[in-house]
C-alpha cells in the first residue's frame, strides 16, 4: 500500500506540471478560460489523497477523516490559483 500511495503522489506532481505547462502554453485559455483549471483543482488533490489514503492505510500515517477535507481544500486553492497566475504569466510574453 506504501508503494502505491508514493505513485499516486508522483502522479499528481506530474500531472500539475503537465496543467502548468497547458496553461502557460495556451496562456490561460480562450476567452479567459482556463482550460486545464477544473481538471487541475479536481484531478490533483483527488491523487494526492489517493496516495495519502493509501499511505495512512499503510499504517505510517494517521490521519483524521478531517484532515482530509482540510488538505483537499488547501490544495484546490493553491493548485487553482498556480495555475491561473502561470496562464497569466504567459499572456505578457507571447504575441
């Protein structure tokens, strides 16, 4: 179960780069929409406590059902907020 907890959150550190790349890529979307940013806010923290889920099933963490919620909404908003600064970071520099 460790094992595969440590792969989920490789897998949601690579997929956020992946989201960073899209959104600095297209800068941010059409239209102000930012294409990769509801896949990001859902698809990330739902991999990182996949990987956590099975980490604390593992038994080397314990974690509260609380907690739980706390990371999923601490991570939304921060991934969600990266990702739309890196689409408005590119709008500057490419024509």
């Amino acid at each position: 179960m460790f094992i595969l907890g440590i792969i989920g959150l490789i897998a949601a550190f690579l997929l956020l780069l992946f989201n960073l790349k899209t959104s600095y890529d297209t800068q941010g979307g059409a239209i102000g929409q930012n294409p990769v940013f509801g896949a990001s806010i859902v698809q990330i923290p739902l991999l990182v406590l996949l990987g956590l889920g099975l980490i604390d099933k593992s038994g080397r963490l314990h974690l509260e059902g609380w907690h739980y919620l706390i990371i999923w909404l601490v991570l939304a908003v921060c991934i969600g907020s990266l990702v739309a600064w890196f689409g408005n970071l590119a709008k500057p520099r490419k024509p």
